[in-house]
C-alpha cells in the first residue's frame, strides 16, 4: 500500500526543506511586522520588474 503514494519529484529533499523555511520565516514576519513585509514585497517586485524590463 506503501508504494501507492509515490511522489514523483525531480527536487532533492533539501529544496524542499529551504522552501518550507522560508516560508516560516516570510509567514512569521508578515505576522510580526505586517507594514515592514508590505514594503519589502513592494520593492522586491518592483525589482522583479525592472529586472524583466531590462532583459
């Protein structure tokens, strides 16, 4: 029955494992610092796109 629920992922554990930090940390600061994770994302997509802007 085991073997019925395979994943099939190309990603080794430890991307997975970084994402899911990552998303801690980004879900705990936009719990504690709600105005400050607003701005941080507002400046990261408009780096995002001046990056897409430019290539």
């Amino acid at each position: 029955m085991s073997d019925a629920c395979v994943f099939a992922t190309t990603r080794s554990w430890t991307s997975s494992l970084f994402a899911g930090v990552v998303a801690l940390f980004l879900g705990a600061l936009l719990f504690l610092e709600p105005a400050l994770t607003i701005r941080l994302l507002l400046y990261s997509l408009g780096i995002i796109a001046v990056g897409v802007a430019v290539l």
